[in-house]
C-alpha cells in the first residue's frame, strides 16, 4: 500500500542532499573526486565526505572497512525536531527505521529501506553546514 505524503507528514525536505557509494581505495577515490573540484569535508582512515560547489551537495566514499552504513542517498532537513517528528511518525505507522544517531559532525540521522530494497538516509544538515576536520 503506497502512503501518500500527507500521511507520512513530511513536510520539509531541504534538498536531496549526498549519495554514499563503496570504493576498493577511499584514497584513490578521494584524489579521483578531488581532481574533479570536489573539496574534502572529512577524511577518516575508512570513509571521507566531499562537497560540491556552493550547493554543498556531497558524496561519502566508503571504503571496505565501514561498516555504519552502506551505499545510501539521503534527504537533508535543516531543522532537527522535524527528523525526529518523522522519525515517530513512521515508526508509529509500521514503517520499519533504523534508531536515531547524533553523529559527531554535528549531524543527525536514521535510516530505513524504500520498498524496492534501496537504502536512504533522513538527515538533519545543520544551516551552517558540516564542519569540516580538515
């Protein structure tokens, strides 16, 4: 049964905001992307977060020893009491999701599976964006 979007009550999606891919070398691919004008956001020894332009739209690169999350696009909210609101929301509809992380970045997220199998994230941006570790 498909859910129409005032039932679900989401109301603020920002933007669609990153992808996450897997990559063999996240330091062959971080140079590769960088080379393409992407800027280096956070650099981990297992995964990294570029960026690109003004829009800040990103791409996470996760190497074969990250294990938090797989490949995923994610929705980008800028106001944190909505991804929680959404959050039980869903979950008091039956929509099975993942728990709710604050992530050190300054982020927060949840995760949950659209019904053909696709992972994707719902994920509170902060309006001043990711700090960067750089």
């Amino acid at each position: 049964m498909q859910k129409k979007q005032s039932e679900l009550n989401i109301e603020s999606v920002h933007r669609l905001g990153h992808v996450a891919i897997r990559v063999e070398d996240v330091n062959r691919a971080k140079s590769f992307y960088m080379t393409l004008g992407m800027k280096l956001i956070w650099d981990d020894t297992d995964w990294c977060y570029l960026e690109a332009g003004d829009s800040k739209d990103g791409l996470a690169l996760l190497g074969p020893s990250y294990k938090a999350a797989g490949p995923h696009f994610a929705f980008h909210f800028t106001n944190k009491d909505e991804i929680e609101r959404i959050h039980d929301s869903l979950k008091k509809q039956g929509i099975k999701v993942g728990a709710l992380h604050d992530h050190r970045d300054g982020t927060s997220s949840f995760y949950l599976k659209d019904t053909e199998g696709n992972w994707l994230e719902m994920l509170y941006h902060p309006s001043t964006g990711i700090p960067t570790n750089q």
